[in-house]
C-alpha cells in the first residue's frame, strides 16, 4: 500500500558535490518504523514544530513513513502522512532529502540506510547495532556521495554525548572514556544494591516494569553496551569501529553478596564501558567494576546513563542523562536533522566527519588483548574458616599479585567467612592465573569472584 | 611594534554573502592576548595540531598575536610568530580569517571584535563580560556581515555546554536551567562546609591557592555567574541576553552556621544560576541556594562546574567539568576554531544562529520580577531560647508562609538557639515580608537568614 505524499518537488536529491546555498523550503524526512522511537519523533516533531524551524532555519516536515502495522501507524500519525509498508519506497522517494532509520536490526536496516545514500539522501539513525556492525560500510558509503549519516540516538540518547566527543571536544587528544551507557543493567545493578536482590530477582523486576526485554540477553551479556562503546572509541581516538575486538561480559553472573561486600569495602558495582588509549593500542571493554561510592559516576541510579571523558586539555568532563525512552530518543533524532537541515547541500568537506576524523586520518590503534589489560582487581574469596585468610593472602603473594587490602568481610549470613580483596593494578592475565589457583586451594569453599575496580579520577 | 608574518595571502576575506567551496589551506587565526587562556590556547594548538586537523579538515594556525607585554609574549609562543602591541592591527589584519579575543574586559574588547567583524572576519572568544554587555550589538554585527562569532569558552569552559543547548538539545523545549557556573565561588562554599570556615577565612584560602582573585568582587557577589546564565538563558529560550535584568545575589553574607543548619536538614549550598521558563515570563537568578545533599549538583565539589537542563523531550541532563584554567579554557576556544574552520566561506545560513534561534523568531520573554518567584525557603532564625520555636512558627502561619518542617539547630556551639524552617513554595516577596516580621520579634536574637531551596528534579 502506498499513499501519494502531500507535496511533489524534483525527484533525486542531487548528490551534495557542488556547493549550493542553503534552502528555505522545508528538510522532507521519510522516515522507517513507527515503534517507540518513531512515534516519539513523530510527537516532538509535531509539538515543537516552530521552536526547531527557529533553530534549523527552516522547516522540518515528515514527508511518508514505512511501518509494518499500517493500521497502528495511520492510529499514531493520522490520516493525512502517507505510509507504506514497504521501507525501500522511503529509502528511494524521490522527495525525501533525508531517511529517519528507527526500525532497528541489522539486516534489512542495511540494506535500506544502504539504498537511502546510494539514492543520494542524508540519513539519521538511532541503530547502534547496525552501525557497530556495518558501519564502516556505511559511512564509505556515504563518502562517496558526500553524504551526512547522523547517530546521536544511537549512544546514551538523551545526552549529546557524539556531539560532545567528535565537536564539544575537537581540540583534545581523548585518553579514555568510560561510560554507563545500557539502562537495563543500571536498573538491575541498582535494584541489587538498594534491595539485596540476586541478579535473576532484580531481572524480573525490570521485565515487569518494562525496563528489561522479555529476551534481556543483549543488555545483560554487555552487548548493547559494546555497541555503544565501539562507536564512542571510534569519535574519541579517531580510530575504526572495532565492536567485533571488544571484551564483553555481562552482569548475570553477579550475585548479591558481590554487590554487598563490595559495598563493604566502599564501592557500587556498575556496567562500564571503558576505552582507554595506551601505549599499545586501545583497550576496549565493557564489563561490570568497581567503583567508589563517592564517584558521580557511582551515584548514577537506576536506568539513568553517564559518560565520562578524560581529555588532555578540558580534563574530566561528565554527561549524564536517561539512556533510553521514546522522546528522549527523539530528541537526539531530531538533533542530527537540524544539523542535516543546515548542511544539507553544502559540500562534504563542511560535515562533521563519521567517525570524528576525515578518513584519511583514521588511526588505525590495535585493540589491546584481554590478558594484557592492567587494573586493580576486586577479589571476593569464600573460605571454609576465617583463618583461611592467610592461605588466601600467601596464594597471592605466590602468584606475585599486587595488594593493597585483604579483609574478611563483616557479616555474611548464612554463608561461609568471605576473604575481600584489593589488589594493585595487575595484568588480567595474571589475575585469571590467580583466581584459578585460589580456586584450587584447599581452605577455599566456594566460587572466587574476580573484579576490575576502575580508578576514574574526577 | 610590528613584525611581518610568516605567510602572505589575498588581502581582506571576502564577506560570506555567497557559498563557497571549503578551504583546504590552513585557517589563518589571529589572537588577541597571551595571558592565561592565550597562552593555553597557543599551547594545545601547537601540542594537537594533527589531531584537530585530523577533525577540522584543514590545518589551524596562528599567524599573529597581539599582547601588551612582547617581551613576555615571545617568550612564550617563541621568534617566529609575529608579535604586535596593537590588538586592532589582529582585529583588521588582511592574513587573519578569524579573531580569537582571550584579553578580556568589555570596552576595548568591544572595538577590537566590531572591527574584526567589519572585516569580515570571523570572532571567537571566551569573554562573558564583553557577550553579556554588548553581545547583542556585537551579534547584530555578525548577522550582517555574515561570520561567526563563537564562545563555547565564554560558560563552563571544559564542558560544551553551548553546544549542548543550542545544538544537543535543539528538538527541545527547555523548561529550566540550573548551573554551578563560577568555580571561584564553589571552591569557597566547599571549603566552609568541609572544614567549617566562615566566608572570609575560606576567601582568604582561595586567594591563597588562586581559586579568587585579589579582587574577587566579580566572581563573590554573583556578577561573573549573572553573565554566563544570561548566554544559557538566551540559548536555551531563545530570548535576548537580559544580563541587566537579572537578579543577582552573592555569597558573601554567608555564615559557617548556615552551612552547618542547611546540613543538618539534609542539604548544601551552593551558588546557583537558574533559568526557568514560567507562563508569564522567565525566572533570570543568581543566588545561594540549598540542594539536597544526594543530589548530583551537590556533589560538584571545589572549583568544578555543572549545568543541569530540564528539556521537554530529552528531560534532565547534567553536565560536568573544570569551569576555569588555561587548557580547559583553551579546549572550548579551539573547538569554536574547529566549527568556524568547517563553516568559513559557506553561507551564513548554514551557520548555527549566535543565540541559539534565528534573530527574526527571538522570544523576546520578560524577566520576572524578583518579588515574583516562588520556590520553598530555607530560613535560620536564632532565638533567646528554645521556646522561641512556637512564636517563630505562629509568625510564620500570620504570615501566610506555608510551611514544611520546623525545627530547632541539633548544637550551636556558643550560639542562641537556632530555629530552622523549610517553607512549601513562596514568592519571594511573601518570603521577604516574613523574614522582615521575624527579624522584629522578641523573641529572635540575631540577623535571620533567607535563602532558595531549589528543587532540580533529577
């Protein structure tokens, strides 16, 4: 089904080579799904319609959307927007100048976003798997037709974080960012913490309150995290996306006396996506880690995000804001069309590169192994007896662990005395070496829990 | 004293009146002042110079400075750069594309950027005084001739809080803006609640340490904070800059027990720039106010800056960094060179508007009078004796001040007692006539103090 939209212009957009001044018509956006991000764009699009004509300068009016439900699309956006069912008539129309991606997945999405550009058309999306895992391909892409592919919805959606990285911060060399940037798992770890929950206690009540998917496995096994982080490493050291090289572990692991003894020793628990430039290369990680409580970082509560950037020249800086939400959303969608609506037909050279620096300029930084990533380390060790803290304290030393603190932790109810460790920055390489051989120790009664404790200085 | 630079190019830049292919040769940058922030500024440029090309497209250099001092002046930025005493010789040169005013002040400052801009040249500087004074004139100037004038350095230097504004949140509605915009000030309340000091001996430290000038009168009685709220609130509601409309109080009046009482009920204090939208008009403050201490705005310590922003689409963001140093500063000053070095030639309409909207759509919103703006109230009423608690409260209840919680100070050391009242929301006006009714009784023993309590969701 296809609907004639209201206005016929021109057919394809000329490819932005030639520098043309800048139009007053309005920026026609076609626009793929209808689902929670579409409908929020749809919203603020129609509610602050003059407010951002007066900021973009001109106009920006959704043109046709494709959704799979016509039906529920036409009870959302009314009867006068045509729609179709078919995302490829919006990628290609003719009167479209740029195509809202908010349907998610990676594989038709690349095929549409794909034939958007090759049609010449600008496109903005909030799909950080896509672009995770196609991007470079995109964004080659969109070189060639000189092209803007715009993704501040894609990371941490309300907070300009991309924006921040790649302009706010155009002037530094970035040493490392490291980031709260999936709300499920903030949620959870939260619950956790402020309840005592175990891990699949506290996932059951995201699901009901809708902060969790019915299949939570990409939030909670750190993959959606590692998206993020794979495009904020590429806009902060000018390097590739390199999701495929990053180390992930998620948090379902997590039990509650994890959470309790580290709490002991003056730390939350938090998912952190961390990418760090070093000598080497760049490590690139997301996995759950100790933070001490008095950090902003630690004081981010439930599905809130926060990014924090450590730059050679602004020092620290913070971003904080919701991590998902229709609007929120939203409002990075419609951020990424006023900046398309301004440079649309300018010649490319007047974009923001992709990934922060023009291609030619890409750093192409190695993704330090897992083995080889140096932090101080958490360890919580369950013994049989409290004199096991001895045993435990010798075994490090043997395995030429740096420590800083070895205590027993305060109460323990119902279950076995718990050795707690800190160490000193120490290769992960020689921690696993360590854990496994505590494992084996005779005086120790159950599963050792390793930890990355993440020293963010503020 | 004049010295020749070291390349010589066409003479005056042509006006941006029509679209031209971007440049490839380096953007040629003439600074006036190598103080702090110049010399902060010449430092990252040379340290970076890859990496911002990298983001830029084009290299960015300086071929001239101006500086009272040539001596000192060439000592730091070495014999090759052409060095000049005469800042209007930078403003007017015909090598120069843009002018990057770090010298301060508002009158000079004033003539050296009107003249740049009738150059043609395009303006950056990090001068809140001189924006806050004669930004609209200047701003006009700019729209004339078509250039940029950037200040990302102008407001919370490390952190790209104008851009998040203007461009971040441009989808938006923004409903308020709350900011810890003055390090200088925070450094000092800091120090008085951590170490219990009174404003003039925590003054007499941050001179110490240079947090405060020796006439710290700028940055103490509110007037530096007055200036950077006056740029957010016309980037977020689209209205004129109102600096001489706003209200503005300092911290000096502040008393160690007040800080010790606000404590106690559970808050701190710290000097807030507050901007709100309101249905008559726009709340335009700057004074010291109480947080709740678990807030994240409580938690910017020492001489950091945040700004908090409540967005219809985005809701609450919060933004965090250094809000003053050489670097820092320099970090926002080169981003705006990396923005005009992407823009410079192309039409002005491709530009981001200087105060966020197109002049013609401007809000031209009034300033609500002080008397008007209502929010709950911190009182601190000393009193002969304990029993003064009820004439304190019946006073309160006469005065039609609604009221929360009531109490008497935990331990005053050698003080009167102290009677603490948190008010529901108030006008101000109420609020003054009740202090004043207090301050007549017999029963209160010293100077009452009035204080905002500022209620930021988060």
């Amino acid at each position: 089904m296809y609907r004639d939209p209201v206005e016929s212009h021109a057919s394809l957009t000329p490819l932005a080579s030639r520098e043309q001044r800048p139009s007053t018509r309005a920026l026609r956006v076609g626009m793929i799904g209808i689902g929670t991000v579409g409908s929020g764009t749809f919203r603020v699009l129609a509610r602050n319609h003059a407010e951002i004509a007066a900021r973009a300068g001109r106009s920006i009016e959704l043109v046709i959307v494709a959704a799979r439900n016509l039906t529920r699309a036409s009870s959302i956006v009314g009867p006068d927007l045509p729609l179709t069912d078919d995302p490829m008539q919006v990628a290609t129309h003719p009167d479209v100048d740029v195509v809202v991606e908010v349907a998610g997945g990676t594989g038709p999405a690349r095929d549409w976003v794909l034939a958007a550009i090759a049609h010449g058309k600008h496109v903005v999306t909030a799909n950080k798997a896509l672009l995770a895992v196609h991007g470079e391909e995109i964004f080659a892409a969109a070189r060639v037709q000189g092209v803007v592919v715009a993704y501040e919805g894609a990371v941490a959606v309300s907070i300009p974080i991309v924006k921040a990285l790649r302009e706010g911060l155009a002037a530094n060399r970035i040493e490392w960012v490291a980031g709260i940037i999936n709300g499920t798992t903030n949620f959870i770890l939260s619950k956790m913490r402020d309840e005592g929950l175990d891990f699949a206690v506290a996932l059951a009540q995201a699901q009901a309150l809708g902060y969790a998917e019915a299949d939570p496995t990409f939030d909670i096994d750190g993959i959606d995290a590692a998206h993020k982080l794979s495009l904020l490493a590429a806009n902060a050291f000018g390097m590739p996306l390199r999701f495929a090289d990053a180390q992930i572990e998620g948090i379902a692991q997590l039990k509650a006396i994890d959470v309790a003894c580290a709490e002991q020793l003056g730390f939350r628990i938090k998912l952190l996506g961390v990418a760090r430039r070093q000598a080497q290369g760049v490590e690139l990680r997301v996995q759950p880690a100790l933070i001490p409580a008095t950090h902003l970082m630690a004081n981010v509560h439930g599905a809130m995000n926060a990014v924090m950037v450590k730059a050679d020249a602004a020092g620290v800086t913070l971003y904080y804001g919701a991590g998902a939400g229709s609007e929120q959303t939203a409002s990075a969608v419609i951020a990424d069309l006023v900046d398309v609506a301004r440079l649309d037909g300018a010649d490319a050279a007047r974009q923001v590169p992709h990934l922060g620096v023009h291609a030619h300029a890409t750093n192409d930084l190695p993704v330090l192994p897992r083995a080889a990533v140096s932090t101080p380390h958490f360890l919580r060790v369950p013994v049989r007896s409290a004199s096991g803290i001895q045993r435990v304290a010798a075994c490090l030393a043997e395995q030429q662990v740096p420590v800083r603190q070895v205590a027993l932790a305060a109460r323990c109810e119902g279950a076995d005395p718990q050795v707690l460790v800190l160490t000193g920055p120490a290769a992960q390489g020689v921690l696993d070496l360590a854990a496994h051989a505590l494992q084996s120790l005779a005086e120790v009664s159950g599963g050792v829990t390793s930890l990355r404790v993440e020293e963010l200085a503020a």
